[in-house]
C-alpha cells in the first residue's frame, strides 16, 4: 500500500513535506526520527538505509537549531566537554551493535520508560521549570544514563532525544529549555560520527537528502523560534506530550 507512494512522481515533494514537520517536532525537543525514518521504510527503503540516511540528512537542521539556542543563551557548557566524549563513545556503539541486538527489544525497553518518566514528569509541577542543585553523586548517575541513552540514539534514534532531556532535567537539575539546548552539541557530534559510519557502509540514499535536508532546515528554524519563544512550561508540555505518543508507537506500532 504504502510502497506506492514512493513511485508517485510527487514522492519527492511529499518527503520534502514529512521533513518540514519531522524539523518543527525534533527541534523542538520531540524525536523527529519516529516521524521521517518509520515513512520512508513504509515507502520501501530498507531500514537501515532509512536511519543512515535520515541521519545524514539531520546534520544541517543540528547546526541550525545549536546557533538558535546558542544565541538565546540556554546553553549549560560546563557540562558539553564530558556529554560530548559520551554521546561519541554510545554513539558509535549503538551503531556497532546495530545488527546484534533485536531491536524489538530496544523499543519495548524505550517505549515502556518513556510511558512512565513522561506523565510523572508532567504531573512533577516543578519538573523542567527550575534549576536545581543537584549532588555529585545524582551527576555520574546522570552520566552513565546518558551513555545509556546514547547508545540508543546510535542504534537508531527515535524517542532518544526525549530520554535525553528527562535524563539532563531529572540529574543535572537543568530547566527544559536548558536541557534541550546543552544536548544539542553532544548529539551533533553524535550525528556527525555516525553519519560517516553509514556513509561508510553505503546505507545512504542520496537523491532523497536534498528533499529532507531542505524540509528539516526549515523545519527546525520553526520549531528552535517557538521553543524559545514560549518558554519551559510549553516545551515541557510538548515534551511530555509526544513522550507519551513516542511510547506506544514503539510499544505497539512497531516492528
């Protein structure tokens, strides 16, 4: 059914549309992968080109919404250098053990904690909207989570991002907003390396990245300037909201 989408002569313009909405999503602290990866592999394209080349074609709109929020101070660098040295280190991991673990089984893991940090996050009044202090101990923690959830953003990606920031707000004491900004550069780095491994392999579909890269980039300066724009109450909403739909879309909806 859906294989014949991709034989449409509009097929370009369409992907270039899903783009635009996996953009405004991504950036805004949703998971963009779970949008543009699961219709491309619905149209045909094999799964792991699908991830290789949504990954690829993601490196622009990175950059883009890093410069957004760079310049709106949201920032924390202090903790860049080690997230950096650990979403490289999971990165490449998860791409490595790609074909050796059933993914099934990542989803379920991923799908059932997003289910339950997601409504005790927006039901948390406090959660995301403050900074706190938090102990030494509670940031190692937080470090050894965040290679935890690199190597699933390595591995394939969707509903990472939101791991991410739920793992930077619950130990780090960062704001939403803030959490979602000191993510970017690590993940970058992260998209960047991996991206090169699935160029390596040839999983890359290269007359499909102009569509997506041009969709995401324009996506993702919409959505960096309404995240900004509205503040850490509506971002953690959104947050939360599409936590809850990533969790049963990996739980029931697939593989």
């Amino acid at each position: 059914m859906f294989e014949s989408i991709a034989q449409s002569d509009y097929y370009i313009l369409i992907l270039f549309l899903v783009s635009i909405i996996t953009g405004i999503v991504g950036s805004m602290g949703g998971s963009g992968g779970l949008i543009i990866t699961p219709f491309m592999i619905a149209t045909g394209l094999p799964p792991q080109m699908a991830i290789g080349t949504t990954r690829v074609s993601s490196v622009g709109v990175w950059i883009l919404t890093l410069l957004k929020f760079k310049k709106a101070s949201l920032i924390q660098w202090e903790y860049t250098p080690a997230l950096s040295v650990i979403a490289l280190i999971g990165g490449i991991a998860g791409t490595m053990i790609t074909l050796s673990i059933p993914e099934t089984w990542i989803y379920t893991i991923v799908g059932i904690v997003l289910l339950l940090i997601a409504p005790a996050a927006f039901l948390k009044k406090d959660f995301g909207l403050y900074q706190n202090e938090t102990s030494s101990l509670k940031k190692y923690a937080g470090y050894f989570v965040y290679f935890l959830v690199s190597v699933f953003g390595g591995f394939f990606g969707g509903g990472a991002g939101l791991l991410a920031i739920f793992t930077l707000v619950y130990f780090m004491g960062m704001k939403t907003l803030q959490a979602h900004a000191t993510d970017l550069f690590p993940w970058l780095l992260l998209v960047l390396v991996t991206s090169v491994l699935f160029i390596w392999h040839g999983q890359v579909n290269y007359p499909y990245i102009a569509a997506i890269f041009s969709g995401m980039m324009i996506g993702g300066k919409i959505g960096a300037s309404l995240a900004i724009k509205k503040g850490d109450q509506w971002v953690k909403t959104f947050v939360c909201a599409f936590a809850v739909l990533v969790g049963i879309k990996l739980l029931f909806f697939t593989g």
